[in-house]
C-alpha cells in the first residue's frame, strides 16, 4: 500500500519530540598562496569510528583524538552507537576523556551486523522503515549521548556504500546537520563536495586524502604534494579514516561481510598491525597536520563552523519566476542564480505563489515515495485548473508524483512547467508537452543515476535493493548546492 504523506507527517511530529606515503616523512613543502580573489580550500576532518569488538581499537581512537588536540584541530568522529555503551564496558574513561574537545556524530547503532540499517529499510512501506530507523537510531545515539556526554550529533555516517533515504530524512529530523561519506554517490559535476540532498549537508568523502595512507606498508601510498594540489583546487574537502586500522591490518566488520557468522558477542578479532607502524603513523599525522595549517591554501574548520556560516535561504517570491523558468528549461536541475534552490524549492513556491501567497520562504524538502509519472501526450490544462489542484495539493512531506488538474492526470513537472509558465505570463491555459519527470540526474549525480547496491561488498546475498537506490534517485528533486 502507499504511504500516505499525512501519515508520514504524523511521523514527523513523533520524531521532532526526540531529541603508507610516498615519502618516509611528510615534508614541509612549498607554502602556496591561493590564487587571488579566490577563498581557501576548507578543511574538515572527520574519522569512522567504528570497532566495538576490540579494546585494542579504543587505544587508537584516543591517540588520534590526542594528537588532533595537541595541534589546535578540533575533529568528528561519527560513532557507532553500540561502541559508546562498549567503551562504558570496558572502562575506557580515556578515550572518553580524549573526545571530549572533538564532535561526535552517529555511523547507526549496530554499522555492518545484519541486517544493516540500509538493508533493514529496503521495504515499500516507508513509514515502517521510518519506524524501524527511529528505534534504532534513538536506542544508538542515546548511547553516544550517555557515554560522551554531548548533547549535539553533528553528523551523520551510513556503513560502508549505505545510502538510503529513511536513514538521511530522519537524522535530519533530528537536528543532525551534516552527512558524511557517500562513497562517490555525491560526486557531483561542480567537485565542489558540499551539497545538500533529503535536507542534510552533505561532505563527500569522493574529495579526500584518505589518512590510512599514512600508514606504512598500507597497500593505498601517496604523494602528499600532488594530493594536496589537487584537494586545493576543491571548496571543501572531507579528510577521513578509520581510526581501528592504525592497529589492525584488516577491518575490524570483515566477520559481518556477507552475513552474521558468528555468535552475537563471539567475533574473531582482526589481525594486529605492527605496533612500530602504528607509532610510524601517529609521527606522519602529526606532521601532516602540521603540513596542512601551515599551507596557506587551506583553511581547516568543523562542522559547528560551517553550519555557523551558513547563509540565510533566500525567499522566492513572483519576481524570481522567469528566471527560474528560463534556468529550469535549459537545464532541469539545481537553480544556482539568483540563489541556491533545489528543484522542491521551485515547486513549493509555484504552489504557494498560485494560491496567492506573497512568496516561498524556503525550509525541509521531499522527493518522491514512487517514480513520478508525466503525460504521455500533449494535454490542455488551465491556469485555473492549476490554481485550484495548488489549493487542494498536500506538500508537507513527499510530493506527489501525478496531479489531476481539469480532470487529467499530469506529472509533477508537468504541473510545475506549467504552473511557471502560468505565473509569469498570465496565459489563461497551458499546453503540457511530454518531458522528463525527474531531472537532469544523470549529469549532476551520474554515480547516483546507475547504483544498485545489490549484490555489492557490504551486504548480504538476500538483499535485493527493490527500494532504496530507487528512493535515492527520486530525491534528485532535494538537490541543491551550499
């Protein structure tokens, strides 16, 4: 049966109550200056702080958090729930001392045990996922809460190449600004790696130095120089790691590939890193850090600082609506002039703007539960027939993905063209010519446009990805830049 948008509304109500390198050392370098005119690279460091089987894990979380204060850097470590209460287990008051001037942010309650959040959601019901996601969620980030004692999640990781939207739409009701990761499907064609998609901020990690690099014998080597060139030329970039494989040569969820193969509580432990690789690693982040603040081009920052930043979101009012017409007709994407709105953005306020509302100020965005459907042939719809389907149009979550006007049943760009065309000419009817629905996703998301995570590296052979990459392309209308 499909969701209905006022009980996914209802839902909403709930959930708002809830609270190894090239180089043996990293070499000084040449300082470079920006090109003039042109702002920093900005720099955030966030860190997958995942192992809840081995206490060994627990020593390199402190480490790097300690080595990261040392330098004045303040980092985000996206945690799973469950090694919050792990670290509560074993006593280990020092790791959580050593967070304590870092951010903390949520990577699910349980990461890659099965079923994993992403395989859990792959089901039509949106609102049982929904549900399911809220549960477990509310039970994993309690226990970061209590261990680490902050109040604020400021970020959001899905496991491995995780990225559905039930898990995206609720960490953003509840107040978690920021999602990291992505592995690649937020690649988008501008490389700018700070975008917005199902009403969270998005830091890519496809712009990155991965900082297991550093390790020695790590099987990934770099050159710190040219990756630092080409991370300059980017507008905010998302260097990350796991901080468990300083002392493990392999992930420490290499048991939960494929399936739960052993006994809740009863997990092998991955192999041991050489404790002298280890100390290597902690002397080469050190200096690369050092390296970093020292680069003229770089500006490193956090989350709290970004969102800080942010600008004002900018109303839409009837003056704005030929040039988002003219920019949508040429290119059926994010508006980027004369400010940053997302396809939704422009819908809502055709809505409102056709009921007579004065303007759109823009907030929360929702894509589609189902692909939209448009016509088939050229249809003749009214600018009254519009009004009237806007007064009636439930917009308060996902929109809907076909719209009776005058009796026929028209897409939701359809009615969006048509309504745009209405708003600034005047015309007492449209013709509404066949068109794509979605978008132009193809272009600026074009790993996102072909995933299908079925039968890829974290997920187990039952699961069938029947919903969730689907769901995630029918969000493009959420897309927008910061």
């Amino acid at each position: 049966m499909k969701t209905t948008v006022n009980k996914i509304g209802m839902l909403f109500c709930i959930v708002a109550g809830l609270v190894g390198v090239a180089h043996a050392e990293i070499n000084p370098g040449t300082v470079v200056s920006p090109p003039q005119g042109e702002g920093k690279t900005k720099v955030v460091f966030f860190f997958d702080t995942e192992d809840f089987i081995q206490p060994r894990s627990a020593d390199a979380i402190r480490d790097i958090a300690n080595i990261l204060s040392e330098e004045g850097v303040r980092g985000h470590f996206a945690m799973i729930g469950y090694l919050g209460k792990k670290l509560v287990d074993w006593r280990r008051m020092d790791v959580l001392d050593a967070l304590k001037p870092h951010f903390v942010g949520t990577q699910t309650l349980y990461h890659s045990l099965h079923p994993n959040i992403t395989e859990a959601t792959d089901i039509e019901d949106f609102d049982a996922a929904y549900l399911y996601a809220m549960d477990e969620e509310s039970r994993g980030i309690g226990m970061l809460q209590a261990a680490t004692g902050k109040e604020k999640m400021w970020c959001s990781v899905l496991p491995g190449n995780g990225n559905t939207i039930v898990a995206m739409y609720l960490y953003a009701d509840l107040g978690i600004p920021f999602f990291g990761g992505g592995t690649g499907m937020y690649e988008d064609v501008s490389n700018c790696g700070d975008i917005w998609y199902c009403n969270q901020r998005h830091l890519t990690y496809a712009y990155s130095l991965q900082l297991e690099k550093l390790i020695p014998n790590y099987p990934e080597s770099c050159d710190v120089d040219k990756e630092l060139d080409q991370l300059s030329k980017q507008k905010v970039v998302t260097l990350y790691m796991h901080p468990h494989m300083v002392v493990c040569t392999k992930h420490w969820d290499w048991v939960f590939y494929g399936g739960n193969k052993y006994e809740f509580g009863k997990w092998p432990y991955a192999p041991a890193r050489d404790p002298a690789d280890t100390e290597v690693f902690y002397s080469r982040l050190r200096a690369f850090v050092r390296r970093l603040k020292s680069d003229s081009r770089f500006e490193i920052t956090d989350c709290p600082a970004l969102y800080a930043a942010q600008r004002p979101r900018r109303a839409i009012e009837l003056a704005d609506i030929p040039a988002i017409r003219r920019l949508l007709l040429k290119d059926f994407g994010p508006v980027r002039a004369p400010a940053e709105w997302c396809i939704a953005d422009c819908f809502l306020a055709a809505v409102r703007l056709l009921k007579g509302e004065p303007q759109h100020v823009p907030g929360k965005v929702y894509g589609f539960l189902y692909a939209p459907e448009g016509v088939k042939t050229p249809v003749r719809v009214t600018a009254a027939g519009l009004r009237k389907a806007a007064a009636k149009m439930d917009v308060s979550r996902f929109l809907p993905t076909s719209i009776e006007v005058d009796g026929i049943k028209i897409g939701p760009a359809d009615f969006l063209f048509a309504a745009l065309e209405v708003l600034e000419t005047g015309v007492d009817a449209v013709v509404v010519e066949p068109r794509d629905q979605l978008g132009n996703i193809s272009h600026y998301l074009p790993k996102m446009a072909t995933v299908n995570f079925r039968g890829t590296w974290i997920y187990c052979d039952d699961y069938k990805d029947e919903w969730t990459s689907n769901r995630l392309r029918w969000q493009f209308w959420t897309f927008r830049y910061e």
